[in-house]
C-alpha cells in the first residue's frame, strides 16, 4: 500500500535569465527589447524530478498536481500509477504510494484533515490517509477505494471536503461521500469523456466539463442543473472558479479560454490561445495563468486579454498549475516528466506594465 522514499531525491535548479537565454520570452507584449532584457524580471525555476525514477528510465508523465490546504504537502501522479507526495517547501520526495494500476488522473488533498483522494484509468477511486512522521518521512495508507467499470478522467472536491465529484469516460458525473467514498449521486454530463471538474468556492456550484465543449453547471443543494454554457466547440480540459466566485474559466482542445457570469449565466468574453489549453489557475481576481500543449505558460488579464508575461522552459504539454502568492511562486507539471517551480513577482510586473 506504501513505498517510502529511501532513496534521493534530486532537485534541480535553474537560474534562467529568460531575457538574454530565450531572447525575452518573460515578454509583454509590444515591450523593447531593453526593457525585456531588464535585471528586474530574471524567473528562478527550480525543475524537480524524481532521481529514482529518472535512473531507472521510469519518469513519469505528471497529469495530476495539487497542494494541502495549509500548503505543506504536494502531490504528483501519473502514467507509472504512483501517487508522489512531496515536501511542499522543500521539494523532498516524501513517499511513493502504490494503490493504482492503471494512470492516474486526478488527485486532491481533503481540507482540514489529513487525507487525499485519487482517481485514475483503473476505474479506482481512492482514499488515502497521510501521517507525517518526520521531516523526512511519511507514512500512507490506503484507506478506502470505490471501484468503478470504467476510467475516472478528473477529480474535485467541495469545499468542506464532504464530497468528491468524479468525472468517468462515458460522460456520468459521479458524488461521493468523504470518507467513506460511498455512492451518493450519479449526474449526466450531456456528453461524453468529462475531464474537467471544479466546485465553486462557496461550495454552491459544480461545474463540469465534456468533450462536445458544452459545460453543465448543478446547484449542490438539490443537483438540479443550474446552467448549461455553450462556447466551446471541442473538449473541455479546465475549469477554474475565480476566488471570490461569481466568474468561471474554462478551457480546452478549441484555444480558447472563456470566461462566464455564473449568475447571470452567460459568456463575458472569449480569448483565443495559440495552443489548446489544459490547466488554468488564477493569479487573482483579475490575472489568470495557462498552460497548454505549446508547452508555454502564459500570464494575461482577463478582463482584456492583454498578455502580461509568459514562462518558457517545459518541454512537454503543461498539464497542473497551482498558485502561491504568499511565497511569489508559480508551480507547473507536465508531460516532459517535470515539476518546475517558478518563482516570479506578478504584482510588480504587472505594476510596471501599463494598461
């Protein structure tokens, strides 16, 4: 059930001087190149890999990231169905969890308590209990499963950590109780292959995602269907509520990002990305990420679309991004087997750049 580490972990830093190394590509759009090459934007991205894994030509894919709640703990998953749990500031590789066997979607810490939930192809939903034994060690122990016929695609938890929606291949939307993973609700999507879920943060709403492009929105109270948005016109890989709630960014295989009025129900503008789009998070109320399959992670108002900065250095689909402001760090994961932890100051930047 549990593979602690005992071997090292590697943790790779690159100080990039993305303006003079990549000719600029920290750029806002319509900057000189002076202004691009100033000292007072050079990115510090710190790549972590699992050395293990990497020697043993066995790098995973990452396809699911997440961060506890008091942002101690991080996790990774992937292709190799294991569950990484790494030391959040210091990006020591905690434990190996063994459980799935199949890859690993989805994966999200429950709040205010010391427990996390996976879901991968296998058609396993899984539970797990986290016990942090030192500052090197932790011990994880599968605690409970809910085994379903078909592959669980995506993962999101409300915001009180008593239910787990869980989006399957065919196109059900599935609720299930925390702890105990028992079967509570089963809803439709309208479509098939949902990969996109996201609770609004007052627990009221949940969205979900399909592959028509069409995003179906449920009151939580009674799951009676709220909204459906149409806007896009291929598959759905991200959702993302905005912090204070009311806004909704959504995201996937048609480079678009769009953002919504829940409560009005309709669409406030369109973005065009030059990449389909598969993971979004927001800076803050108004400065959102993305990151998608031209392996670039873009930095832009959404409000106005403006591109405020980007990020270059993955090599491979970006697939998670988290956000923490407190620390002026941005984490991403991907394809290219990497987590790179970026350490940036958006709030200056963006100061410096005008409207």
């Amino acid at each position: 059930m549990m593979a602690p580490n005992t071997t090292k972990f590697v943790l790779l830093v690159i100080i990039l001087n993305l303006a003079s190394v990549f000719g600029g590509v920290w750029a806002a759009a319509g900057e000189t190149a002076a202004k691009m090459a100033s000292a007072d934007f050079n990115p510090v991205a710190y790549v972590v890999r699992d050395e293990w894994a990497a020697q043993k030509d066995r790098a995973s894919v990452i396809s699911a990231l997440a961060i506890d709640e008091d942002r101690s703990l991080l996790v990774t998953a992937g292709d190799d169905h294991l569950v990484r749990i790494w030391d959040a500031k210091t990006f020591s590789l905690l434990s190996r969890a063994e459980g799935h066997t199949d890859w690993v979607c989805a994966a999200a810490f429950v709040p205010r308590c010391q427990l996390l939930v996976t879901a991968g192809h296998d058609g396993r939903l899984i539970l797990w209990e986290l016990d942090r034994l030192s500052s090197n060690g932790l011990a994880v122990a599968l605690q409970a499963q809910y085994q379903n016929s078909e592959a669980l695609r995506a993962l999101a938890l409300s915001p009180d950590g008593h239910l787990a929606a869980v989006g399957h291949f065919a196109g059900m939307v599935t609720i299930h109780e925390i702890p105990s993973l028992r079967l509570a609700k089963n809803l439709h999507s309208g479509g098939n292959d949902v990969r996109a879920l996201a609770f609004s943060p007052d627990g009221r709403y949940l969205a979900a995602g399909n592959r028509a492009g069409n995003i179906l929105l449920w009151e939580v109270n009674e799951w009676t269907l709220a909204a459906e948005l149409r806007g896009h016109t291929r598959r759905i890989r991200a959702l993302a509520f905005a912090p204070a709630g009311g806004r909704l960014l959504s995201a996937g295989e048609d480079q678009k990002v769009i953002l919504w009025d829940i409560q009005q129900g309709r669409l406030v503008t369109t973005l065009k990305q030059p990449a389909n789009v598969f993971a979004l998070a927001w800076w803050n109320d108004e400065i959102v990420l993305s990151g998608g399959t031209d392996n670039v992670l873009r930095c832009f108002r959404v409000s106005t679309g403006e591109e405020v900065a980007r990020l270059v250095g993955h090599s491979g689909t970006i697939t998670g991004l988290l956000c923490r402001q407190d620390l002026g760090q941005v984490i991403s994961a991907g394809y290219d087997t990497t987590l790179r932890v970026w350490t940036v100051r958006l709030e200056e930047r963006i100061a410096s750049y005008p409207r």
